[in-house]
C-alpha cells in the first residue's frame, strides 16, 4: 500500500467525522469568546442529533424525500437554539455557575431526548433513517489531480457546509460590529458597559447563536455519520468539540484546524487495521491523543491557549 | 424579615429545589399523557416499598455519596472538580487489580484495595491540580479531558492484560470483597453491601478534615480567596494540589464501591458510568456539606432506583428521573432566583 492510497483512506474519512465537530466548535467559540462557558456544548449536540433523527424520518413520511436531511437540520438549527434558552438564562440573568448550569444542560438533554425518543417511537432509538446525506463528487474540482481525489471526491456536502460556516462565524467575529461587541462582552464586559454596549443582550445573542451551532452539528451527525438517534449516539462528540476549541484557542479557523485533526485521530482509530505502520498501536493511544493534546496546549507545550478574559463570570452592574 | 438570610435559606434552596424540579417533573408528565401521581406513587414505592428497593436504594447511593464528597471537597477549595468520572474509573480499576492479584487475609487485603483505589483517583486528580497549581490551567477542562483518557485507558488496560470472557475482568477474591450475605438478607436479596460503611466514614473524614484541622483551614481560605491566602503566607499551589489528591482520593473509593460491592470486577466501559456527574449534584443540592451529600446521595440514589419500578409500574420512562435532577441542578444553580422570589414575597413587594 503506497503513501497516496492512505492518504485516500484517512482524509475523506477525517473530513466525515470532523464536520459534526467544527459545527459545535463553532457555537462554542461563539458562547465563550462573549464570556459564557459553555460546558453544555455535548447537550446541546445531543439534543440536536435527536431532533435531527426525528425529523428527518418524519420528512421522509412527508414526501420530501432527499430533502428530509435538509429541512431537519433547519429544525435542528432552531430546536439547539432554543435549548441553550435555559443555559443562557441561567447564567447570565440568575447569575448561575456557567459550568454547573452547562452540566446540568447536559442531563437535561440525556433525560429529555430519550424520554421524548421512548414516547414518540415506544423504543430506546428512533427509525433508521434512508435518506441520508449522501456522497458525491464536487464537479471540475474532483478532476484536479490528487488534491480533487482526496478532498473533492467521495465528499459528503455537509462538510462543505460546515468548512464555510467556519469563514461565516470567523467573518461575525472578526470583521462586523456585532463581532467586535461579542469579544469585547467576553472580554472586559465593564469597559463594554461603559462604551454603551449591552452586554446581556450580545451575550444572550452570543449563547442562543452557539446552540444553533452545535445543534445542526448534531443533526448532521446523525444525517452522515449514525443514521439514527439513541442514548448512545453522542458520547463524547461534544466535549471533544470542547476541545477542538480550545486547542484551536477559542478562534474560529483554529477550531476548525483542531476539529479537522481530531477528525484525522478518530479516523485513524478506525481505519487504523488497514495501515501497516499504525498496525501495531493499539487504538487506545489514537483515542486519548486529541484529549491529551488538547491538555498540552493549555499547559502551554502546543502554544498557549488562554481563555477569552471575562469567561466563567457573570455580569453585574456596578461591581467592582 | 432577615429570618429568609442565613442558615434558613441553605436549607431552603434545596428543599424549594427539589419540589419545583418534581413539580415541573409532573407538568412535563401531563403533557406526555402519563398519570404524574399514579407515576410518582409508584416512585415513592420504588424506594421504600420493600426491603429489596430499600437496600438497593441506599446501594445505589454509597458510590453517589463518595462522588459527592470528591466534587464537594474540590469546590471547598476553589476548584470544579468534573473529573470524578475518571477517578472513579481508574480507582475501580485499581481496587479490582488489587482485589484479583494478591492474596491476603481480609483484614488487610480488603483496606488495601479500598485504599489502592483512592490512591489511583488520587494520582489522576494530582494531574489536573499540578497543572493548576503551577501552569494556571483552568481544571475544568483538564479534568473533562482527563476523563475520556482514563476511560479509554482503562478500557484498553483490561483488554491487553485482565480481559475475562464477557468484556471484563475476573472476579475479584472474597477477600477483598465488600459484599455481605447479612446485608443481603436482611434486604430480601438486594445487593447491599458494606460499602454504605465506607461512604458513611468518608463524609466524616471529609468534615474533620475540613472542619478541625489546620489543613482543612488552609484549603477553606484558599477557596474563599486565593490572594488573600497567598499574603497571610500559605502555599496556595500545594493546596490546589493537595484538595485535588483528596478529592481525586473520595472518588477512586467511590470506584470501590462498584469493583469490591455492587459487581465484583470491572467490565469494559463503552460510556461513562454517570456516578462522577451526578456526583456534581449530589454535592450541589448537598450544599457541600456532609451531612447535607449523605441525604442528596440518598435521594438521588432513590429516584434512580424508584424510577425502574416508575417505568415497570407506571409505564413512564425511566429517563423522567434524569429530567427532575437535571431541573433540581438549574434550580440550585439559579438560587438567586429563589432568594429573589422568598424577598419579594417577604418584604411584600419592596426590594
């Protein structure tokens, strides 16, 4: 097996498993670059992969057939949305604990998919779903040598999406005016006070924007990668979000560099028994690699990570 | 009216927060088309109807109270100890390790393993506390990363060197067992063990070592205000270090429980077991106090194990219980909410 031909078995498949991650990187890097820690990430991912199962096999008993995917994410989008609700409502006006209120997003996502899963379906799962997201080749990108084969062939759309959705969040953040009073909520929220910013208000836009985010990441999850919904679906997907984001430190492209890599370890553990070299290792060191580096980075060994200033603080007026 | 200030409303909060989270339990029950008090009769029977639920109930909450403690000494501390997940699996691990491979008389092998797995949580809690103390990396993160690497390890350990047919490990020597054919029996045949003991003697440790030592001082003022204890000259770097040792310790014994009592050996985990975040609150609602994690172990260990004859009997998903606690966390969480609430009804409207 030459060189080319792993490339061509771990690449397409890094890029399937890492857009799920980039998505919820993404609504992450939103929530905590305005100053909320947001823990809940895996919850919200979850809630979202079940909204995503649901509806999407509901789509195909209304007749949208290819379209089910689509229009599931669109409910997935505004169902995350709406379930980080809770999660910015405790920690920004009850001036909850944001990680202990992100914890608790988690449970309640657990309890409530496969509640509603049990109710809806009287089974722990929900339908397999046929229309999935299916693969393709991007026309005249696919005929570039090499780099059409690895990246533009064989590519789910979903992975599109989510690389440009990247540039989007990065364009928010970056270059608009509600970008530069997002980073300075999570900054110095007081100095952003003072400049006449309303901080709740970017913050509650921020929190809401994130679960959109990592809702549609679980949605496209389910649509590419599981097929269906049960407890077991997103386990871990989430916090491994969490890591990308910070191992790309709380910047857009950077978690999406870091979700792409992880993506490339996850692949590796999988396709890892069709590679001569990486035969011999056992799985167990490709599967704890992105939380270790992920470790290293904050150490400062991988470049120093430093969270967004006002992270983790409520806001209150007037306090020194 | 100051009478809602102080100790009243410690006990408030949790109490307000385990009816609203019942109450919101009943609504979202309603909505689904199941009968709430129908459901909640059968929860309550799942408790304490027999001696079986009744033994099984407080089974299930001597990991929960050990779990509570680790994340409750931590935040004595300053620190949010999420980690326990981990510890808890590598102390199972360890303990069922000890408890295979050495052969000793009861008196010592059975300490021995309990201790061996506080020792293995203890060292993966170092790690987070180290990086803490001296890189002033948030522990939050480093404990959730730490997780998924003792899950992974673990799983990958017992299938190199301890696999066992059915994906886990032997059993481990009665020697080294905290099972007890007495408990059972008096439990109509729960699996009760004497680990109810082990949970029961931690909580006190935890408050005598908080409470009446100079050690305990330390680690309560670092927690308070780290600056403020750096200027009255104590070392806040050994003290981050050291409260994630003894938390990492509480949780690895909570891994004991389930390796020495409830199972015996250690299977391969595919998910987390859970007890490490419900740990986070146990401790919450217990207001990390001792007194305070003993009883919310023993409520949520309760509607874990009501919400099985819930399901059986009442046809409710057993997940509802999973909905209450996560509710009774935002409401604990939010208790500015319910102070804000008891003052508007108190002061009559006036802020």
């Amino acid at each position: 097996m030459d060189f080319f031909q792993i490339l061509a078995l771990i690449v397409p498949a890094a890029i399937v498993s890492a857009a799920p991650l980039i998505l919820t990187a993404l609504g992450g890097v939103l929530s905590e670059r305005s100053g909320v820690v947001n823990i809940g990430l895996e919850g919200l991912m979850m809630f979202g992969a079940f909204i995503g199962a649901v509806f999407t096999h509901y789509g195909e008993q209304w007749g949208l057939g290819g379209g089910s995917p689509w229009m599931s994410f669109v409910v997935a989008i505004v169902a995350g949305a709406l379930f980080a609700v809770p999660h910015a409502v405790a920690s920004i006006s009850l001036k909850a604990d944001q990680v202990v209120s992100g914890v608790a997003l988690n449970f309640l996502a657990a309890g409530l998919s496969i509640f509603l899963t049990k109710k809806l379906f009287g089974a722990g799962q929900t339908p397999d779903i046929q229309e999935r997201i299916g693969k393709g080749d991007v026309p005249v990108l696919s005929k570039i040598p090499v780099i059409g084969d690895l990246f533009f062939s064989n590519a789910y759309s979903t992975s599109f999406v989510a690389v440009f959705l990247a540039f989007v969040v990065w364009y928010i953040i970056y270059k608009t005016p509600f970008g530069l009073r997002l980073r300075s909520v999570g900054e110095h929220p007081m100095a952003a006070d003072t400049m006449g910013i309303n901080v709740i208000k970017t913050r509650y836009i921020s929190v809401i924007m994130g679960g959109a985010f990592a809702g549609l990441g679980g949605a496209i999850y389910v649509a590419s990668i599981a097929g269906n919904f049960t407890g077991s679906t997103i386990s871990g997907q989430g916090f491994m979000a969490l890591a990308a984001m910070i191992f790309g430190k709380w910047h857009p492209l950077g978690a999406m560099g870091a979700a792409l890599f992880f993506g490339l370890a996850q692949s590796l553990s999988i396709t890892g028994e069709q590679i001569p070299l990486l035969k011999d290792i056992p799985d167990v060191y490709l599967l704890i690699l992105p939380y270790v580096l992920t470790i290293l980075a904050l150490a400062g060994f991988v470049g120093r990570a430093d969270a967004p200033k006002a992270s983790g603080q409520p806001y209150e007026k007037g306090k020194r | 009216m100051n009478l809602i200030k102080g100790r009243l409303f410690h006990i408030l909060v949790p109490v307000v927060s385990v009816l609203l989270g019942l109450l919101i339990g009943g609504i979202i029950m309603l909505v689904s088309n199941y009968n709430p008090i129908s459901a909640y009769a059968a929860l309550i029977d799942g408790i304490f109807g027999n001696g079986y639920n009744l033994g099984e109930t407080i089974r299930a909450a001597s990991p929960l109270i050990l779990s509570g403690l680790a994340v409750a000494f931590a935040f004595r501390t300053g620190l949010f100890n999420i980690g326990v997940e981990g510890q808890l699996l590598v102390g199972w691990l360890a303990s069922v390790y000890v408890g295979i491979h050495f052969d000793l008389p009861k008196v010592i092998h059975l300490p021995f393993a309990i201790l061996a797995g506080a020792a293995a949580g203890a060292l993966w809690g170092v790690i987070p506390g180290f990086l803490k103390a001296k890189f002033k990396v948030h522990e939050v993160i480093t404990t959730i990363m730490m997780n998924y690497i003792a899950l992974y390890t673990t799983n990958g350990i017992i299938r190199a060197y301890m696999l066992a047919p059915g994906e886990r490990t032997k059993d481990i020597k009665e020697s080294a067992s905290l099972a007890s054919p007495w408990l059972q029996q008096l439990t109509e045949f729960s699996r009760l063990h004497y680990g109810i003991v082990v949970a029961i003697l931690a909580a006190v440790i935890m408050w005598f070592i908080l409470w009446k030592t100079t050690t305990g001082y330390e680690l309560r003022a670092v927690g308070f205000n780290q600056h403020a204890s750096q200027y009255a000259g104590i070392n806040v770097s050994k003290n981050i270090v050291l409260a994630m040792a003894i938390s990492g310790a509480f949780a690895g014994a909570a891994g004991t429980m389930e390796g020495l009592g409830t199972y015996q050996y250690m299977t391969i985990n595919n998910a987390f077991t859970g007890v490490g975040f419900d740990g986070i609150a146990v401790s919450l609602l217990g207001a990390n106090g001792s007194v305070g994690i003993i009883i919310a172990a023993l409520l949520f260990g309760g509607l874990k194990i009501g919400s099985l004859t819930m399901q059986s009997a009442a046809g409710v998903p057993t997940e509802l219980v999973g909905i209450v606690i996560a509710l009774i966390i935002f409401f604990v969480a939010s208790s500015y909410l319910i102070r804000w609430l008891t003052n508007r009804f108190t002061k009559g409207g006036k802020i």
